[in-house]
C-alpha cells in the first residue's frame, strides 16, 4: 500500500463525506434518519481513527478499530 501525506487523505475523505451527504439526502424518508444517521456516525468515526492513526506512534489497536469500522460502514451502504 502506498504511502498517502495527511493532507491528501484529508482532502479525500472530505470528498467522499461531501459525496456521501448528497446521495443520503436522496434516501426514502423512512431509511433517510435510521439508516443514514448511522452511516454518518460510522463515517465520522472512521475519519477520527484515520487521523487518529496518522498521529499516535503505535498504530495497531488503532488501526484494528479503523478496520472493524470501515467494515461497518461498508456494510451499511450495502444495504442502502
């Protein structure tokens, strides 16, 4: 895996989160604040573990956690 500055993966996430907000805003108004509030929450928390991870030392229990939650969150937006 290549190595990405902070800025880029920064930049990157705000993309996707900006992307992510129009296509939830399209949701059926009964998945639009069950579903996509849980989506959101995910997305923030896997954004708080990237930069999270890009400033701690040791990285494995971060990076664990990083995983479970992208996990998640690929789960939830297959199910949208």
């Amino acid at each position: 895996m290549g190595q990405h500055s902070e800025a880029e993966l920064n930049q990157k996430f705000i993309e996707t989160a900006k992307l992510m907000n129009i296509y939830l805003n399209h949701f059926p108004k009964f998945e639009r604040y069950a579903l996509s509030q849980q989506i959101r929450n995910c997305m923030y928390e896997v954004y708080s573990y990237m930069i999270e991870g890009q400033k701690r030392y040791h990285k494995k229990t971060v990076l664990g956690n990083l995983d479970v939650r992208h996990e998640q969150l690929r789960m939830f937006t297959n199910l949208a």
